[in-house]
C-alpha cells in the first residue's frame, strides 16, 4: 500500500502514438472517486461545453487517469474537476484563441494565461480564503501530470510553473474553536461507526481470502483468489491485471466490486484498487482514527501523528471530565473498573460515593453505552483469555483503597 505521496502515475498502457498538433477526442469524460464508505461514485465532466474545449479534454484526461490511479475522495474529484472548468472558462472569456488552446501548443501562450488567471483569482472569494491555492494547485497537479507522460508534449514555459512557486497565498482555514458536547457525541458516534465499516470491511475481505485458492490452478476471475494471490504476495497488482479475463468475459462476482458507468479503460485500475481496499486500509479510512485519537487526547490533527501508545490518557482518570472519551484497547480496563466501582458503591455511604465517584460513574456508563454488544463481549473475553486485572495509577491506588 503506498504512502502518502508515493502514488505512482499508473498511466496507461500507450495508445496509438498521435502527433502533438492532434485533437483529442471531445466527449464526456467520466472519473471514479469515493464517498464515504468508501462507495465509488462516477463524477463527470464534458469538454465540449467549453469554446477551448481541446485544453478542457486534455486536462479532463488526467484529471480522469489521476482519479483512475488514485482513487481519491469524491470532494477531492470534484476540486480538480472545478480547477479545470474555473481555468478554462476564463481562458474562453480572455482568449480570442480559444478554440486552438492546448497543452502541446505554443500559441496561445498558456502560461501567460495560467498568470494571470492566478492572479485574479483571490478577487473571486473572500479575503484569506484558500480556495484560489486550492484550484492553482490541482490544475498544476493535472499539468504536471501530463509533463510527466512521455508522449503528451507541454510546450512553452509551463514547465517552469510547475517546478517552481504556485504564485498564489495558500490562505487559511476559519477553524472552530469549541464544540457542543452534542456536537462532538456526534462527530464522534460517526467516526465510531465509519470505523466499525472499515473493519467490518477488512474482516470481510480476508475472510474471502482465506477460502481462495492460487488463482493459476482455479482460476483468475474470482474475486477469492485475486484477494488470496494479494494477501499472500504470491502475485503482484501487475501480475494480476495482465492475466485477467477480458471485461466482457467478467462473471457477476467481479463486475460487483466495480461502480456503475465506469468506463472500460479504467475498470482493471479500479478493481485492483477495490480489492485491496479488501485487505488494508486506505487513506480515507484512516480519518474516522484520526478524529478517535484527537477526541481521546486532546491533540490537533497534527500533534497526533506523532502520538505513541503510551501517550493517551490512563482511561479510568480521564472519567472525571465529562468529554471523557475511550479507546477500544481500554475497553477491558473500563469494564474491570465498572465491576470496581459497583464493589465501592456497595462499601461507601450513597453521598460520599457520589462526591469521589458520582461523575466517573456516570461517564463510564454512558462510555460503555456507546459500545457495541460486540465489542464488550470481546473485552469480557480477552480478560478472561488474558487473565487481566485491573492497573491504576499509583497516585490514586490510596482513593481506591478504602
């Protein structure tokens, strides 16, 4: 799985080789992303809408390949998709040439374009917003793209915009500084159960390939053995994608792992994507955890990159704020220490318990409530699997030692 920003350009195999000064083909263009969950949904785009409709569908097919290759968010889709139609709109409002517009020509000087497009963008939204840096910097990513294919030519000076500054203030985010208590339950039940699909998506995926077989013996179009030939090692994604079936020949089981519309070209991208979306998690769903791991320490978006194991909060203190917020691992601690508590409320006077223990009580409960009946049995189990016992801080053995 690759990191962030270790995407490959995954471009496709070469087509015919055409001349710089041909046309391409002018029709809608369809790019896959995906909606949370992970569900893949077909964005569009038609170049001929535009007067320089061949820069919009040279732009279009990287912005598609781009999507094809890295199969990003559906917002993130329609960022790019917007940088183009923003550009190419303009350039149809300033350039009396328009209609011959294009990356491999010189004239019109696109670059000169690209300039002062920049620049006027800022006038187009409010003071300190990011959106002009945003759409600056995906329309380069497009172009730098196409610069790095070998048989699509960028003339002029483009080159030099790509490899140096964006020419426009990356601006800033209006951050909200506090959230209701409502607000955040909410936030945080949704992280919750985007994670639960994520794993449940996970388990699912292996499950399958644990009943594959090597796909050389049984077979290269079921979806079983491609995921048992990726969790094994045995075959790479290339090996794959050069020994599957021809689409038309497809069964139902691998056509299903593909979203509806999606254009022949990009179908083996796209289920090679899919199928180890199957297997691992991708970088979307790495955000449900990074909100877990900001609500249960407090931490920026930032800070918590770089946070170890050891650095959350010790969960049974953590009980005194009413924002307490647990992690799965601390499930088993927290239910010893609810057995605990009950031990205690039985020992002590009702009002003495309810002024050391009454908050911690009712936090842990409704901690606990949030939690699936699932993942308490787990813990249950693990404790007894594991023979746990209940750990606290030394500082506050003496408050329970009563």
């Amino acid at each position: 799985m690759p990191r962030r920003g270790e995407y490959r350009g995954d471009f496709p195999p070469p087509a015919q080789a055409a001349s710089p000064g041909t046309a391409p083909r002018i029709g809608v263009r369809q790019a896959v992303a995906l909606e949370p969950g992970r569900r893949p949904v077909t964005v569009t785009f038609d170049p001929s809408g535009y007067v320089s409709s061949q820069l919009a569908a040279e732009l279009a097919d990287d912005w598609v390949e781009l999507m094809a290759a890295a199969m990003l968010s559906v917002g993130a889709c329609r960022g790019f998709r917007k940088a183009i139609s923003t550009f190419c709109t303009y350039l149809d409002s300033v350039e009396p040439k328009a209609a011959e517009a294009s990356l491999a020509a010189v004239e019109p000087d696109l670059h000169a374009a690209v300039t002062e497009w920049i620049r006027l963008l800022p006038a187009a939204y409010r003071a300190g917003s990011p959106s002009p840096a945003w759409l600056a910097s995906r329309l380069r990513q497009l172009i730098a793209r196409r610069i790095a294919h070998p048989d699509r030519p960028v003339a002029g000076h483009l080159h030099g915009w790509v490899k140096g500054a964006l020419g426009v203030s990356k601006g800033q985010c209006v951050e909200v500084d506090e959230f209701s208590r409502a607000d955040k339950k909410r936030l945080i039940q949704a992280a919750w159960a985007a994670r639960r699909v994520t794993e449940e998506r996970i388990r699912k995926g292996w499950a399958l390939a644990d009943v594959g077989r090597d796909p050389r013996v049984d077979g290269w179009a079921e979806p079983a053995n491609l995921l048992w030939a990726l969790a094994h090692g045995v075959w790479t994604c290339e090996d794959i994608a050069e020994r599957l079936p021809p689409f038309a020949q497809w069964p139902a089981p691998l056509r299903k792992l593909l979203p509806p519309g999606i254009l022949p070209q990009h179908t083996v991208n796209c289920l090679l994507r899919n199928l180890i979306g199957m297997l691992y998690p991708h970088n979307l769903d790495l955000h449900a955890y990074r909100i877990l791991l900001m609500a249960a320490t407090g931490r920026t978006s930032e800070e918590v990159v770089a946070l170890h194991e050891d650095d959350p909060v010790a969960p049974t203190r953590c009980l005194e704020c009413r924002n307490a917020f647990i992690l799965p691992s601390n499930l088993p601690q927290l239910l010893l220490f609810a057995a605990h508590l009950e031990q205690l409320r039985h020992r002590l006077a009702p009002r003495h318990f309810h002024t050391l223990w009454g908050q911690s009580q009712a936090n842990l409960t409704e901690a606990l409530g949030l939690r699936t009946d699932a993942e308490i049995a787990r813990a249950r189990q693990r404790i007894a699997d594991e023979g746990l016992t209940l750990q606290l801080p030394i500082s506050s053995q003496v408050e329970f030692d009563v």
